[in-house]
C-alpha cells in the first residue's frame, strides 16, 4: 500500500467523512524530515490524494483518490501531534477501486495488511467492518479462482457463524486461505461458482460443515439450504454433520 499527496509518498493517512459532507478531516502522518516538503506541496492551487495497493496477483490498483480544496491546515505547532499534520479540505472528483465513495475500514484493513496485521472476523462484532474485510478480500481475490490441492479437506465449525458475514467469511478462508473470497451474499457465491468449477476439478476437495443447526439457525433455512445448492453445483463433496448432502 503507497499513500501519495500529489507525488510526495506519506506514511499514514486517516481520513474522517463530515456526516454533512461540507468539508472533511485528514490526518497525515510523516517522517519529521518531511514535514515541511509536504506543507509546501499544500499550498499549491491542487491537492491530489492517491492510495495505491496491490493486489494477491501482484497488479496495483487505485484503491482510492481525489482532489481536495483547502480550507485550512494543522501542524504540530497548533497541536500536540509530534509527527502529524491535520488537512480540513472539501473532497471532489471521488474515484474508488469500489465505485463508492470513501470507506474508513477498507482503508483500514488494507493498511493493516501491508503491515503485517490480520483481520480476526470471528472477534469482530462491527456488521459494517465485516462488510468492509469481505469487500477487502474481493479486490485482494480478483481473477484468482484456483484452489490449493493441499486444502482439499476443509472442516466449518457452525458454531462460529453468527450471521451471514461470518458465512462468508468462514467460506472464503476455507477455499482460498487467509484473506480468500468467496462472495458476500447469494448473487456473488452463484458468481463464483461458476468460476470455481472452470478452475478446479471440486470432486478432489471435501467440506464438512458441523453443527449446521447453527449456521441453519443464523443464516435462515432457504438462506442456508441455497448457499449449499449453489456449493453442491460444483461437484463440491459436502458432508453435513458427517452425513453425506445429495441433490
């Protein structure tokens, strides 16, 4: 992940959305070395913001950019932020990897994984975060659908599932591994196992999902029972509760 105002590489941003979209409130952190190349790219009539990540495939991508109108600017002498300068600006010309506007989480996360840091879904109690990690994971995914041959026999614990995004994000992982991504709602597992069944031959992988009554009870019963029709599709070998599920 690379953080550019306009050509000058930063550190850390944090960007806050005004609820009422007048203006909004970014933080930069930079190295003290630093601080005064960016104040001076500040005063220049444009601002640009440019977040770059790449993706598992190595392709980089514009996660994020806008321009920014100025109102004004905070440094460390009008506050106590040793390394940081706060930006008060107006966005326009939003462009998003996500074709939405700006999402704190996702940019999050994503900082977070070029760190070193994972995201833990089974910890997490913030609907809108797991709606940003599956999102996350879909740009980190895209156009890879081959599975691991070492990963044949994956094992989903119901009891881990308490809503439909812990469905998918338990499904994600046990496909493709940390960060996979299997969709996030019905439309998009239909999406996708279409092109897992072109890119692997399923009958070699196995899924046993215990406590089912679980997920069952989480997810509802049409909710759940197509999420398995849709799997079954592949010729995914699927044992519930380690009984065998047919068409």
């Amino acid at each position: 992940m690379e953080i550019f105002l306009n050509n000058i590489k930063i550190d850390y941003l944090d960007l806050t959305r005004d609820e009422k979209i007048v203006n909004d409130k970014l933080l930069l952190k930079v190295k003290p070395e630093a601080k005064s190349i960016i104040l001076d790219e500040l005063e220049k009539p444009e601002i640009k913001l440019t977040v770059k990540i790449y993706n598992k495939a190595g392709k980089i991508g514009i996660l994020y950019k806008t321009r920014f109108i100025i109102d004004y600017v905070l440094t460390e002498e009008d506050y106590n932020e040793p390394d940081g300068i706060v930006l008060y600006g107006t966005m326009i010309n939003k462009m998003s990897i996500t074709g939405s506007g700006y999402d704190k989480y996702l940019m999050k996360i994503f900082y977070d994984w070029f760190n070193h840091s994972e995201f833990n879904w089974r910890k997490a109690e913030n609907s809108e975060l797991k709606n940003s990690y599956l999102q996350a994971c879909f740009i980190w995914n895209n156009g890879l659908y081959t599975m691991s041959k070492e990963n044949n026999i994956m094992k989903m614990e119901g009891d881990l599932v308490k809503d439909n995004k812990d469905f998918f994000c338990y499904l994600g992982e046990l496909f493709f591994g940390k960060k996979g991504f299997m969709g996030s709602g019905l439309d998009s597992l239909h999406d996708h196992t279409i092109d897992v069944s072109k890119n692997n031959n399923m009958k070699d992988f196995h899924l046993y999902i215990n406590s089912a009554q679980a997920i069952e009870d989480a997810l509802g019963v049409n909710y759940f029972a197509t999420s398995l029709e849709l799997l079954k599709r592949t010729g995914l070998n699927i044992y519930i509760d380690h009984l065998v599920f047919q068409d």
